[in-house]
C-alpha cells in the first residue's frame, strides 16, 4: 500500500530585519565586540556592520529589535570592555 511521508518544512522559520545606529563605534574592534554579542543571542541569522549602522537578521518569534538594542547598548568597547557607552536608534 502506498506510504505518504508527511513533509517536515519549517512553515514557521520567518525572517525580520532591522537597521541600527551605534555611537562609539571608533574602531574595528568594537564592530567584532557588537557582533560577537549580537551573534550570541539566540535568534540571529545574520548581523552586518558598516561603521555605525548595524543590519541584523533574526528570528523575530525568538528575540525582538528591542532586546537586540539592549544588546547591542550592554556591549563594552576596545577601550573599556565594560562600558556601556553604545547609543542606539532603531532606523526607520
């Protein structure tokens, strides 16, 4: 008798995207900071930084642009890693 398999594509894997502006992102060190916090909360896909704006791509039914900015204000820089000294405007 013929078997079907049911289909196991994740219908619910949706994609936002946010664009960010940072201050006191002097230096290339600073960016990989921001990155590397960004990339350690779950629900990022994928996180670009140019300068002071800052794309990120994430899951928005497992983290929200609201905790992405804390994020992204909660990260140091090269100068002093726990400063919180990052301003940041969601882009419209």
């Amino acid at each position: 008798f013929p078997v079907t398999i049911p289909s196991f594509q994740d219908t619910t894997s949706t994609s936002s995207t946010v664009v960010f502006t940072a201050t006191e992102m002097a230096c290339k060190t600073d960016s990989k900071m921001v990155e590397k916090a960004l990339f350690r909360t779950k629900g990022v896909k994928k996180v670009s930084i140019n300068g002071e704006s800052i794309t990120v791509t994430f899951n928005p039914q497992k983290v929200n642009s609201d905790t992405l900015k804390s994020v992204i204000e909660n990260t140091g820089t090269c100068e002093d890693p726990n400063a919180k000294v990052h301003k940041v405007e969601i882009q419209k």
